[in-house]
C-alpha cells in the first residue's frame, strides 16, 4: 500500500482497495473519510513531483499494526521536507478501516506538517 500510494503514477482505484468502504484517518486531530483519502492523495500528486517513504518500525498483533515512518517529499522547485508519522491502523477482513496518526516535521518548512492531511 505504502508503494503504491507514493507512485503518482499508480491508479487510486488500486489504491483505495486495501481500505473498508468506511475507512477512517485522523491525521493531527483531523478526520478524513475514504473520499477525503482520494482526494488527499490527489492533492500530493498535484502538489508534488515525489514521495518517498521510509518505514523505521513496524509492529503487528492480530488485527492492528504501527508504524513510525518517514515521509520524504519533493515539490516540483525542488523544495524537500522530511515528516515522521507516528501511525495505528486497524484491519478488518484484511482491509485498513482506522489509521490513526501524528505527524512532524523532521526537515523542512514547519507549514508542510499540513502534507498529511492536504486536500
């Protein structure tokens, strides 16, 4: 999911199937729907010209997971910004229905913390 979501070239289609029909991301306080999702990953993909994520810890048990990842950005000047994601998910029936997360600038200008809730 990770891959896919940082290849702009991937379809958000593809993208959208690993989550439920009623998939839920609160990114710093902020709530975000399935379409709110589509519509996020839309608005990096015309915002930027590259994503990269780097995960640093991974841990699973049954049907949640966390993460702490990096999430290297590029705007089409050449501008990079760095932003750690502390990250929960929620799984059911093999699909994501919950990512609860925390984000913060690592590099970069402070106002690309927004990145992970852009619309």
């Amino acid at each position: 999911m990770f891959a896919m979501f940082a290849d702009f070239g991937s379809d958000l289609d593809a993208l959208t199937t690993f989550m439920t029909p009623d998939y839920r991301q609160l990114v710093d306080g902020r709530e975000m729907t399935l379409a709110d999702f589509r519509t996020h990953a839309l608005a990096l993909r015309e915002g930027l010209s590259s994503l990269e994520i780097e995960i640093l810890h991974l841990v699973c048990e049954k049907d949640r997971a966390a993460t702490v990842h990096l999430a290297s950005a590029t705007r089409p000047c050449g501008a990079r910004s760095v932003i750690r994601v502390v990250a929960f998910y929620r799984f059911r029936e093999g699909c994501i229905c919950l990512v609860d997360e925390l984000t913060r600038v690592q590099d970069g200008h402070e106002a690309d913390g927004a990145l992970g809730s852009l619309q």
